[in-house]
C-alpha cells in the first residue's frame, strides 16, 4: 500500500503522471498484489521517466522509517 499511495499523490499534484499511472493500472490490474519492488517500477519510478522533463518538479520525503516493522523493510524502501 506504500507505493500505491504514493502513485496516487503524485498523480493528484503532478497532472502530467496522471496518464502513466492510469495506464500501468489499466494495463496490469494485479499491479497492487505485485511485490513492493514491482509496484514502485511500474507505478513511480517508469512513469517519471516517461514523463517530460520539464514538466516536474519533484521532492520526495519519506517519513517514519522507524515504524517500519524490519531493517529489511527500510532497505528495500530506500
């Protein structure tokens, strides 16, 4: 659910994702039973690269690493 929300913000403040994002979820519905590495591909880290870039402007902030459940959890979030 981490990386799913995230997709959804950038979507909302970046309009430009919009289209990106909806398509990996049109295109790949079990997206959100996918491992976290997956998700964070597919959802975030494609749809900026495909995105103009001049069209972002992006700062990402992580917070609450520390109520991660295992050091292995915040390794794969970083």
């Amino acid at each position: 659910m981490f990386f799913t929300t995230i997709a959804a913000q950038l979507a909302t403040s970046l309009p430009v994702l919009q289209t990106f994002i909806s398509d990996v979820i049109d295109n790949n519905a079990q997206i959100l039973q996918q491992g976290p590495r997956e998700q964070w591909n597919q959802l975030i880290l494609n749809p900026l690269k495909n995105a103009p870039t001049q069209s972002i402007q992006l700062t990402l902030v992580i917070d609450a690493l520390d109520e991660c459940d295992s050091m292995q959890d915040i390794h794969l979030i970083l």
